[in-house]
C-alpha cells in the first residue's frame, strides 16, 4: 500500500483514496501530526464522540433550538404519572 507522495511548495501532500477508505477518514477530517523515532505519524481525530454525531447534525440542533423556544413559550406538555395517560393526551 506504499505510496510516494511529492510535497507541494505549501508543505502539504495528497492522502490516497484508498488509505482514506481503509481508515476510515473523508475530506474536511483532521488527522493528528506526529513524528516517532524519525517517522512521520498521521492518525486520524474526530472532534466529536462519533457515537455522539447525531447530536450535532444540523437537524437536531434545528430541533433543540425549537424546543427551546417552546420551553421559553411555556408550550409543555402536563405531567404525566403513567404511559397511558400520555398517550391518551397525544391522542384528544
């Protein structure tokens, strides 16, 4: 899978489709730079928890910003004490 990669004159070099596929990173992903025992190390980082992902998708922050706004509006539910009684409340 060895590749040889020419460095532009901004220091940077192209990351081979295929390696990007086998470890998992896309463009727009960051990598970490490190140098070991005279070795140039790159490791892929995720800013974010990937289990934690679909907490920052665009739709769900839409979400949370409109039910915050509901919350300030006082627009909440009463409080229920079984399942049942919610569900007959969706329902009416």
């Amino acid at each position: 899978m060895a590749t040889v990669m020419k460095i532009s004159p901004q220091g940077q070099i192209r990351i081979p489709k295929m390696i990007m596929q086998t470890i998992g990173i896309e463009e727009g992903d960051y990598v970490e730079v490190d140098l070991k025992d005279n070795y140039i190390v790159l490791k892929p980082r995720k800013l974010i928890d990937p289990t934690q992902g679909w907490y920052w998708t665009k739709e769900w922050q839409r979400a949370e910003t409109d039910v915050d706004e509901q919350i300030e509006k006082g627009e909440l539910s009463p409080m229920f004490r079984t399942a049942e009684e919610g569900i007959k409340w969706l329902k009416e």
